[in-house]
C-alpha cells in the first residue's frame, strides 16, 4: 500500500495529539492544512503566547519525499532553551512520533541541551513539600522512623538503613514498565557505559508517580530534604569553604531537584551496577591540587588559580555535582539474599579519588532491597548494585538526590543516552 501525502499527514496529527495529550505542560489546540487535520498546541510555561506546530511544506529534498513536516516554534520566552525542553519532552514520548520524527536528531538535540545546562541548584525543600502532601501527611513516619538515632547514624556512618517505611504494591509494580532510557554523571567513557551499567532508568514527575500508583513514595521522597533540614546537625561538619546558593541557605542548605525528580531503576537478571560515586571528584576542573597521602601530586606552578584560596593554600577537590543525600526507596516483595541485586556499600569512601580503589581496600555490608525500605548515604560514598541472579525477579527502586548547592564552579553532570536497542548514544 502506498502511502499519500494525506496519510502522511493525519499519521503525524495523531502522533502529535497523542504527544499533547499526555503532557502535563502542553495544551491542544489546532489547524487545518492541506484537507488534513494537523495538531499544534499551546505552552504557556514557556510564554504566554508561546505556540508549537508540525507543518508541511514543499520538500528541498530532492530524492525525498514531495512533503517535509516542520515542528514549529513561536513567541518562546527563552527559544533555545525552551525548544531544548520541548527537545527533552518530545524525546520522553517518541514511541508515540517515531514513525513521524528523525529520532537520531532528536537525540542530537536532547543530548546539546543537557549537555549545555547549568547545574540546577533546585527548589526550596519546604515549598516542594509542602506543595506535594501538605505538611502533616508523612509528619508521623518522619518523626517515628527518620528520627535523631537515624540521623545520628547518617551522620556518623555515612548512611543509614530505615526498614518497613513506605511499601509498595503488587498493583504498582505491575503497571510499571520502565522506559529504556538513560542518564549518568559517573564520569566514565561512552564506549564502556553499558559494561558499567546495565540496569534501565526513567525520572517520574508526579503524574507519572500517580500513574504507577506511587504518589505516597514520590512524595515521601520530596518531604525529607526539608526534614533534614530542620533536624541535621549542621554544626558538627567543618565549616563549609563556599557560600551557599539560592534557594539554599546557611541555616536551611539542602534543596530538591527541579523537574522530573525522582528515579526509578530496574534491574532484572545478570543486571549490575559497578562501584561508583553519586557525587566522585571531578578530574574536568583543575586537575592538579590532588591530595594523595597527605601530599600534593603536581607542581605547585601547575595549579590554576582558582584551585587555591586567597591566602594561596589549596581549596578542597571540586566533586561533580551537588548531590548531597542520596534517598533510596526499595519495592521488591519477598527479596531474598540468593536474589542477588543487593546495594554494596564501601565504608569510611567518602575520600577514595577513584571508585575502582575500594575494591579488596575497604570493608564493605550488604542491604537487601526489600520492600519498604528506606536507604539514606552521603552521595559521596562508593556503592554498587551486584548482579541480580533470579531469573523470575525485577529489582526495583526510588531515587532522590537531595542536593547541596554551593558557590564552588562545578561545571554541571555530562551526559549520554542509552537508545531503545541498548546503545550509547553519542554526543
């Protein structure tokens, strides 16, 4: 069957409608072109007036097809990065335009969009908690189980395990089919990626938590930067050597992350994830100045200045990110340890330069990832997934990372996508 021009055209309409139906941010509204109904839509978030719209026009093609479709942008408030975010939200639904959009340059696009943010310094912690649940929905859990001995622990050990918090469902986990797509910031090479990880990742927004039935987790998730907040011991760490940034404070410093927040990952059989730091030193920036044994490798001459304070003495090493807490939330029914899949953390790492040094250096436990149960680290600390071993099981779980914004010049995470067919998208 040969395709015309007007079956084109009404294959593309519905995949945009469908696109626009399922975005929270995109409002429907349309046009008629050509004898054929084709979509366009409203995004107030990004203007007041700011419109976007495929559309045909003749083909500079000369061996294509006599139509091109054009995704059309009008009246953004800030075009590029806003077209870089509708990039980001086109590429979170193309299954549904495939067959109507050049998915490798929507890759491209996505990818010198991430790759050109700065780092989100997030929201103020007690707005996005109390925006999400109110401010007694989870006042009970946190004050009977995220209590001073936790948070002693966490700050003593670097983590903390938290049993029988919030569990999820049978229902739940049976709605969720996790998207293969992909984001890390470990700072390793892109040819390797897939021998560093093999487990499959998407970020849920509320609606996505409220379709899976996750709002509770989601949203626990959210209230425990503020409680932390409120119930940290600021005063026993060393005195911070950066200010720190909106909307953190000195008396309130953790934030959560803007957008979709929220992780959730699966592993399913021989899946892993290798040692790794959710917040490692960043080798990109000032790459001398390294502390080695309570030395300095590399020439003091080499140093570039803004390794070093005022007074010329060495500022701390620059980690990667801002990522402070990690909160982990496990939803795996009746997981046993022959399952495989625990999360192995390394003790006393906070200081290890390159994650593949804990290996036969450190001691290390153990944490089943049982349903309910609530894991709290500092982002410095090393960790893995071991390989899952039962065949018949998916090991999943929540992640936040509570962040710490500072005035210390971090360049933002590197990022690289993992296509539908398990590939490393390159930049």
């Amino acid at each position: 069957m040969v395709r015309t021009e007007i079956d084109i055209g009404n294959s593309l309409s519905s995949a945009f409608e469908a696109l626009v139906a399922s975005s929270e941010f995109m409002i429907k509204s349309s046009v008629s072109t050509w004898g054929h109904q084709l979509s366009s839509c409203r995004m107030p978030d990004f203007g007041d007036s700011a419109t976007v719209t495929f559309s045909p026009r003749p083909s500079t093609c000369e061996n294509g097809n006599p139509t091109e479709y054009i995704l059309f942008t009008f009246d953004f408030n800030s075009p590029m990065e806003d077209f870089g975010m509708l990039c980001l939200e086109l590429y979170r639904h193309r299954a549904d335009i495939r067959h109507a959009v050049c998915i490798k340059d929507l890759e491209s696009n996505v990818l010198d969009f991430l790759n050109s943010q700065p780092p989100d310094t997030g929201k103020d912690a007690e707005l996005t908690s109390s925006e999400a649940i109110g401010d007694e929905k989870f006042g009970l859990i946190l004050k009977q189980l995220v209590d001073s001995d936790a948070l002693a622990k966490l700050q003593q050990d670097g983590f903390v395990v938290i049993d029988n918090v919030i569990k999820t469902t049978q229902s739940s986990n049976e709605k969720l089919d996790v998207a293969s797509q992909a984001k890390t910031s470990q700072g390793k090479g892109k040819a390797d990626a897939r021998d560093y990880r093999t487990d499959r990742v998407s970020f849920l927004d509320r609606v996505d938590a409220l379709e899976y039935g996750l709002e509770d987790q989601h949203d626990f998730l959210l209230t425990l930067a503020s409680h932390l907040n409120d119930n940290l011991d600021f005063s026993l760490q060393d005195p911070p050597p950066y200010k720190p940034m909106s909307p953190g404070t000195a008396e309130r410093p953790l934030t959560n992350p803007t957008g979709f927040n929220v992780q959730i990952a699966e592993y399913g059989e021989n899946d892993y994830y290798k040692p790794h730091s959710d917040n490692s030193f960043d080798f990109r920036i000032n790459p001398y100045g390294v502390f080695d044994g309570g030395t300095v490798t590399g020439a003091k001459d080499k140093l570039s200045p803004s390794t070093l304070n005022s007074d010329g003495t060495l500022l701390p090493r620059r980690r990667s990110n801002w990522r402070y807490i990690t909160a982990i939330l496990y939803m795996n029914e009746g997981w046993e340890k022959c399952d495989g899949g625990e999360l192995r953390m390394y003790l006393d790492s906070v200081g290890v330069l390159h994650p593949y040094m804990v290996v036969d250096r450190h001691k290390y436990i153990d944490i089943n990832p049982s349903n309910g149960k609530l894991l709290l680290f500092d982002s410095r600390m090393v960790h893995s997934v071991e390989k899952v071993l039962n065949e018949d099981k998916t090991r999943r779980a929540l992640t936040l990372w509570i962040i710490r914004p500072e005035e210390n010049g971090i360049a933002g995470e590197d990022y690289f996508l993992i296509d539908d067919d398990g590939g490393v998208v390159e930049q």
